[in-house]
C-alpha cells in the first residue's frame, strides 16, 4: 500500500480464506440449529504453566515471545486468540507500568500462559 505496509502477503490469504470458511460454516451452522447462536459468543480462557522449576536454564518467556514479540504476534494472528504470560517472573525486575504499580491478578502464582479467545 502507499504506507509501506503489505497487504498481501501469505498470512493475510491464509486468515482471509479461512476466516471466510469459519464464517460460512458457523452460519450453516445456526441455520440448522438456532438454539447454538447465544453459546458461540462465550470465550474460552486457559492457563497452562510454564515448567521453569523442571527447566530452570530454558528461556521458555523469549521462545513465546520471539523477537521483538514477533512469535507472540504470529500466533496470536493465526489463532485468533490473546496470548499473555503472567506469574512470578513474567515482569522484569523494576519494570514499570503495572496498573500504578500495583500488582495484577496471577502475579502471585507460578510463571503461566494465559490463552484466551
């Protein structure tokens, strides 16, 4: 585009074709039965734990998050779901912008990733 940014490249085809797909189904899917059209608006949240005790040399936070949190971005495009990782140890030591300092929900758990969507 005149921005500099691109428009077509093989992950807009891909989200494109299958979100079209996921969409057309989902609609035959509420003409044969209507009664599913309140439950498809829920989303799902999951936390799986991240085993840092079992492996404490392997940098699990820079694997999920990838280069300037390209990893993070790719598969949060692909799933369509927010990735997050919270827990002791997610947030470097004197790091600010925390909610005013404060500490969040599941800061005070073992280090995990949130999955929701």
């Amino acid at each position: 585009g005149t921005d500099g940014k691109r428009r077509n490249t093989r992950a807009v085809r891909w989200r494109e074709r299958y979100t079209e797909e996921r969409q057309k189904y989902l609609d035959e899917l509420m003409t044969l039965n209507p009664a599913l059209r309140g439950s498809m608006k829920r989303k799902k949240q999951v936390k799986v734990p991240i085993p840092v005790e079992e492996h404490p040399t392997y940098n699990f936070i820079g694997l999920i998050i990838g280069p300037r949190g390209k990893t993070q971005k790719e598969m949060e495009s692909k799933t369509g779901c927010k990735i997050a990782i919270r827990g002791k140890g997610s947030v470097k030591e004197g790091a600010r912008g925390r909610r005013d300092g404060k500490i969040m929900e599941g800061d005070n758990e073992p280090l995990h990733v949130v999955i929701s969507g």
